[in-house]
C-alpha cells in the first residue's frame, strides 16, 4: 500500500472516531486506566496490515473508530495485498480495566449479503504493555490478532 494511501485512510478513520463514534461512560475503570486503551492500535496477519483502531477518552468517555483491511491476491501465485475498507465507529465501548468490549456494524462487510447483519462484538483483552488481543466473541474459531499500541 503507498504512502498516500495509508494517510488517507488514517484521515478518515480519525474522522470517523471524531464524528460518528458513540460514546458511554465506563464507570468500573478510572481515567488513568483508560490511558491504557487510548491511542493507535494497529494489527497485522501475515506480516500485512489487518485492523487499525483509534480509541479516545474524550471527558472520560471511550470513543473510536476502526478500519480492516481486506486481504487478496489476484491469482493464486501472487502475493497477497492489503486494502483498506471503510471506517466504523466502535458502538457501547466498556474497559473494565483488562478487557475493552465494544461492538462494530457487520453491515458493510460483505455486501450485500451482509446488509442485515447485526453488529458484531469485539474483545480487545490487555496482555502486556501496549499489546493486546482482539478477539470476535461470535467466533469461538476465528483467530485472534495480536495488536500493538502507539500514541497518537
């Protein structure tokens, strides 16, 4: 993916954690916990990048938005590359100081069979400092993606 590429993505993407997010309070964990899940998550699967998420504490309350990436290859004997999709803002976010649970809408994310999709929940569980694994906890199979976290 270019440079211009990956820039434009992450615009959006903070616009959609700017914009379209929706926020709760998340009582059980302190101000200075949540300073654990802010910032740029980013993971990747085969050395590509797969999810970026942006989460923000704005007044105490968790927001954000996240971009996947869609892997594909155009033959079998190419390599596989990675596409940015379009940005979803996290839905009903809670931290209770390990785990970050939120939702994100399905709607988009093989239409148009997915059209009718309800969101889909996410665990983002704390495994180190500034790593963590996110989980899809409607996919007991699915693999889990380690993530890395960054400051702004």
């Amino acid at each position: 993916m270019n440079q211009r590429t990956l820039v434009l993505a992450l615009a959006l993407l903070f616009a959609a954690a700017a914009g379209t997010a929706q926020c709760i309070s998340s009582p059980p964990a302190s101000q200075s916990s949540l300073s654990a899940v802010t910032g740029v998550w980013r993971g990747q699967m085969d050395g590509l990048p797969a999810v970026t998420f942006v989460i923000t504490d704005e007044s105490g309350s968790l927001s954000g938005a996240a971009l996947f990436y869609l892997h594909m290859r155009k033959t079998d004997k190419d390599p596989y590359t990675s596409t940015p999709g379009l940005p979803e803002p996290l839905f009903h976010p809670q931290f209770d100081g390990k785990i970050l649970t939120f939702q994100i809408s399905h709607r988009r994310a093989h239409p148009p069979g997915s059209l009718s999709d309800a969101p889909v929940t996410l665990t983002l569980t704390l495994i180190g400092p500034n790593r963590a694994r996110l989980a899809n906890r409607s996919e007991t199979a699915g693999p889990a993606v380690i993530m890395v976290r960054s400051d702004y």
